[in-house]
C-alpha cells in the first residue's frame, strides 16, 4: 500500500478478521494441554516395555532349572500402566521429560506383561521423590495426586481409547504413586460407565491401599468392581501391598488412612488384600521375576534397591524366574491388611526399604511377577470367550 493513501475496507476486512481470530486463539493456546508422551507404546522406537524376554529359571536355593525363551502369543488385549514415584528431578511436580528411572521401571514393572498384551504407559506429571521426602518432612502439604497428575493419564488414556483400542479389552495396572492415582481415575472414569467397565479385563493396583467395606469386597473406592477371587474373573481388582514381618503401628500400607501417602478414610472400610498365589485365600508359593540389568544407576530408588539386598542368582539371559521363592497370604497384623510373604530356604531375605514403615514396597510388582502375568493370560482367554 502507498504512504499517503486511503485503505480500501475491502481489503482490510479480512485481515481485520484474521487478527481478530489470532487474538481470541492466542490465550487458549498459550494455556494449550501439553499432549502425551508415550513411555511405553506400540512402534516406538525406544520402547522399554518390549524388550527380551528370554529368561532363566532357578529354584529358591539357586539351583538352574531351565533356560527359556518367550514368543508373545495373539495379545487379544491391551495393557495400560501408570508408575510409582520414580522421578529423581528437582522440582516437586516432574515434567513430561523421559528419564533413566522410567525406562527402568518400565522394563522391571511392566514389561513382562507383555507376552499377554500390547503395554502402554504414559509419562505423568508426577509429585517427585524430592517433593515426596519434603511431605515427609512436613515442609509441603497436600495430596500425593496432583491435578496435574490426573489429567495427563486421563489424556493419555483418551487417546488411547480414541486411536488404538478399537474395542479391545484393557488392563490397568499401576503401583504406589500410580495405585493412588488409578484408584481416583476408575472411579471417576470407569466404575461408573458401563461401556467401559464392560471392557476392563482387571485392575492390577499395587502398593496403593485399595479400600472396600468392611465385610465385603466392594465398595470404598468402587461401587461395582470388586476384588478377584479366580484367575478367569473379569472387570474386578487385584491389590496388595507386601511385608515379610508384622507391619509397624505406622505402616504406610494395608491402613486406610496413611498419614503420609493416603490421608483420611471415610469410616467403615478396610484395606483389600488378594493375593495372586491364592485369588481364592489361603497361602500359596510365588514366582519372582526380575530382569537382571540393575535398575537406573545413580538414582534414588536404584540406590533403595540395592539396601533391600536382593541378591539374583547369576544368569546370562535378560531376565531372571524363582519358581516357590515365597510363600505369601493375606493377613491382618497390628491393624493393617497386608501380603505377608515368608522366604523359602534358600531365599534372601529381604530388608524393609527406605525402613519397616514401608515394608518391601519395592518388590510389590515382581515378588509374584510369574502369577500376576499368568492371571493376565488366563483373564485374556476368559474375556475372548466372553466378549469374542
């Protein structure tokens, strides 16, 4: 246009239009959800969740049994995982950045379930371990789940249902941090909506104090998911929380209300126990795993690992398999509802890490790692029969 010259209406219209466009998207977009970062998805380049299953099989005095190699099979369902405080970042709220400690716990939590199925996960932003010590501490406050926190999964899952489900059955599994925050996500998102319950295979949440009424197996958290009692029951829960000595008066798990972890409880519940050795009750023996690559070095929860003093017998192969290295029930001690696991000759015992508070939380998701895939084969067959 030339200096000195009277705009043309015609032709200021439309750019007119355009800035006023650009100035009503610009907050949405400077406020825009950040989108998902898959830790763990089909295709991925990187993907610590499909990784080498070949494995070498002891008994509990470490004697070799077998070496073995796995083929997944037709995976007929998905699995969705969301994983515990990890997180060694700085800050009390973690970015969706992926760090050593979630490809580790991603290959020793998750991983081994995919034989059975396709295994997403999500990053989260997630209260960290700093953030975690400083609530200990009594430097911060608040819930351990952030609204941060939930929203991501809730994202995350969205686009899970919307570009890969296609109507596939799903597992939700989750340890610590991850139980807290699945438990809060089920019952806003699935408990009450039928479809989607009608797709929950199970619920695998651990370390996370799962509550049910007094007397039941329902209720507290959920209002139609109840707790599995056989390896072929579909949409129910499996949850515990792991101590091989009575838990202290101040154990934060199997109590309804943890002072650190889970805050107050409404009246008349209890902490769910199920045990994956013995769905049915009683006591039964476990199948350890582990993969023998040593968890994240230089990180905090790689350092809580070494103080447990698990000592692997030695293999070559990625992966590790105790067949009978415990025996494990439910029981009621000193007024928490826990997985009591007792070693079998010739099994380490284990040490409470960071301290008997927290009994052996750490070995939740792999002290009955080879059952609690075998429910998830088992539940596969019975979903396909049931769904087709």
């Amino acid at each position: 246009m030339l200096a000195g010259t009277v705009p043309d209406m015609r032709t200021l219209r439309p750019l007119l239009l355009l800035l006023l466009v650009a100035g009503a998207l610009a907050p949405a977009a400077a406020h825009a959800a950040p989108r998902t970062v898959w830790l763990c998805r089909p295709g991925l380049a990187q993907n610590p969740c499909a990784q080498s299953q070949r494995t070498t099989d002891f008994a509990p005095g470490g004697r070799k049994l077998r070496v073995h190699g796995v083929t997944p099979g037709k995976r007929r369902i998905d699995c969705f995982y969301v994983y515990p405080t990890v997180s060694d970042q700085k800050s009390d709220l973690a970015t969706l950045r992926i760090d050593p400690e979630e490809r580790s716990i991603a290959l020793y939590q998750a991983s081994r379930y995919s034989r059975e199925c396709r295994v997403f996960a999500p990053i989260y932003r997630q209260h960290t371990i700093a953030w975690l010590l400083k609530r200990e501490q009594g430097k911060v406050s608040g819930p351990l789940i952030a609204p941060e926190s939930l929203a991501d999964v809730r994202r995350a899952f969205s686009s899970y249902l919307k570009h890969d489900n296609h109507g596939r059955g799903f597992v939700l599994i989750g340890h610590s941090q991850g139980s807290y925050l699945l438990r809060q996500f089920i019952a806003k998102e699935i408990d009450p909506k039928p479809a989607l319950r009608r797709r929950l295979v199970s619920a695998i949440l651990l370390g996370g104090n799962v509550l049910v009424r007094k007397g039941s197996d329902v209720g507290g958290d959920f209002r139609h998911i109840r707790a599995c009692h056989t390896r072929f029951e579909l949409g129910c829960v499996i949850a515990f929380s792991t101590y091989n000595a009575p838990p202290p008066p101040d154990s934060l798990f199997g109590r309804p209300a943890s002072p650190t972890l889970g805050g107050a409880a409404p009246k008349g519940v209890r902490v769910l126990c199920t045990s994956p050795a013995a769905l049915g009750g009683g006591a039964g023996l476990t199948t350890t795993q582990y993969p023998t690559a040593p968890f994240a070095p230089g990180t905090v929860i790689g350092g809580a690992v070494v103080i447990l003093g698990n000592q692997l017998p030695k293999a070559m192969t990625p992966w590790v398999s105790v067949t009978g290295s415990y025996s494990a029930r439910c029981v009621t001690q000193n007024g928490a509802s826990v997985l009591r696991v007792t070693e079998r000759k010739g099994t380490p015992k284990l040490k409470p890490s960071p301290d008997p508070r927290w009994g052996l939380h750490l070995v939740d998701a792999n002290v009955a790692l080879g059952q609690l895939v075998d429910i998830v084969r088992s539940e596969a067959a019975a979903y396909a029969r049931a769904r087709g």
